[in-house]
C-alpha cells in the first residue's frame, strides 16, 4: 500500500468520506415495512384460494390513489402431476412501474424477496426493470423453477420518483394454493397541503383525527368539488361546489381527502377517523 506523505490530513479525509458514504447511502435507503413521512400504506386483505384443477382468481390492485384499477393478482391452479404448474402473478397495467427482478430466470420475471427491516435495494443478478406479467412463483410442470412458498415477504416497486413495497404470502405445493396480498405502501403522496399542481393552494381539515363529527374544510382558493376516498382509494362520498363542511366516515380508519380547487389544482389530505 502505497500513503500520500505530503497531504496527510487529504488522506484523511478520502479514508473518512469513504467509511461515511455507505452508511450514509444505507441509511436513505427505504426499508421493507417502512412507512415515509408523507405516505401512506394500508391493508389490503386480498386472500385468493383455489382447490380445483384448472382453475384460477383474481382481485384487483391500485397503487396511487387515482380511483383506477392499477394491476391485479393473480392465482392459478393447474395439475402439477401433469405439465400444467400452479403459479401467483402480478399484473401492472401501467407501462412506467417498475419492480425490482432477477435477471437469470429466463423467460418469467421474478422480483427480489426481502424482510421486514431490509433495505429495499436492487443489487446482485436484480435490476430495475418494466413490469407486466411479473411471476411471483410456481409449482409444477416443466421449466417452472419456483419459488413456491413465500411467507410475509416484500417486493419493491416504483415509479416515476416515487418507491413502494408490496407485503405478500403464497403457498403452491398443497392441495389448496393460495395467494393473499396483506400490505402496500401506496405511491400518493398524502401529506397536508400536497398539491399535483402548483404549491400555492392550500388546504387544511379540522378536526383531525376526527371524533364522528363533521369535518370542516378549511381552503384558500375557491373549491370546485370534495371526494372522500377510503385507504383502497374508493369513493365513498362527493360533495359539489365550494363546500367547505363535510360529513364524517361512518367507519373508524384512515381516509383520503381529495379537493379540486377552483383553477382546476388537486390537493389530496390524509384523514383518520378514530
């Protein structure tokens, strides 16, 4: 090893940032079950199961609170004695998700598989790549290399700048497979006053938490319409006009508020119902 004898304190200072860069790239790095200032994750409760050969099921998927179906999963029974395998799959109907996956498994995309508290990195034989049909796993047939069994794991996805995970379970090898969906970080943004157009309108809620009474809706600008969405991002309420006091959910949990403003701005609010 060869040491720089005229700039010590240069030394120094090369060997400290080295040292400090990775940890500090480690501690930015979203974590699996982590949940950012500013987002939201919420239950999804998707619990599909199958016992009869060729069969299949399926429930759908929203990832960023626009009231659209995003994706859906996907479960499949075929005969594993024969040639036809068992296999859970994600569907992504946006072109621009990405998710975290193996590259040396051929012919099916498979995402990487972390823990609870694991950084949500994307190294080794995984790259971010465009989804679509995104195996999850399988069992059976021929060529189908698994895995078939995941309990509790997270996968990660994003798009644009945004970055969530996705809590899922399967089991493919009994003679019932199942596939349950528990958790998703949402890619909304919801903290208060966040805007999808420009930053100048504002808006605030009281109260918030909510005790069941009604919610009065403070704004400075003008307001076109309120929708009030539950965590799924289900309307579940509307109100026209430039209303500024709306009713309570009649179910304890977490809500979004959506408001369009006068000139044609969103902002989006989180709300909890206690």
């Amino acid at each position: 090893m060869v040491y720089n004898t005229q700039h010590p304190m240069r030394s120094f200072l090369l060997l400290a940032l080295t040292l400090l860069l990775p940890f500090t790239h480690l501690r930015a790095q979203l974590l699996a079950g982590e949940v950012p200032d500013g987002t939201m994750a919420y239950q999804v409760g998707i619990d599909l199961s199958l016992t009869t050969s060729f069969s299949a099921d399926s429930a759908d998927l929203e990832f960023d609170c626009d009231d659209f179906m995003d994706g859906w999963a996907r479960l499949y029974r075929g005969a594993p004695e024969v040639d036809a395998p068992n296999f859970a799959m994600l569907d992504f109907l946006d072109d621009n998700v990405e998710v975290c996956m193996d590259m040396t498994s051929g012919f099916a995309q498979r995402p990487k598989y972390h823990a609870f508290g694991e950084p949500l990195d994307c190294s080794g034989d995984f790259e971010w790549q465009l989804a679509d049909e995104l195996y999850l796993g399988d069992y059976g047939g021929f060529g189908f290399i698994g895995p078939w069994e995941v309990d509790s794991l997270y996968i990660a996805y994003r798009q644009g700048g945004a970055m969530g995970w996705i809590l899922l379970s399967f089991e493919l090898s009994g003679e019932t497979v199942d596939l349950q969906i528990h958790e998703l970080l949402s890619l909304c943004q919801l903290t208060n006053g966040m805007e999808e157009g420009t930053a100048t309108a504002t808006l605030t809620l009281y109260p918030n938490p909510g005790n069941g009474g009604p919610i009065r809706v403070e704004s400075n600008t003008p307001l076109q319409g309120i929708e009030l969405l539950d965590a799924t991002g289900r309307l579940i309420a509307q109100y026209g006009g430039n209303t500024r006091t709306i009713e309570a959910p009649g179910s304890s949990g977490s809500y979004l508020l959506r408001a369009t403003h006068a000139d044609g701005r969103r902002s989006v609010l989180r709300f909890v119902q206690q």
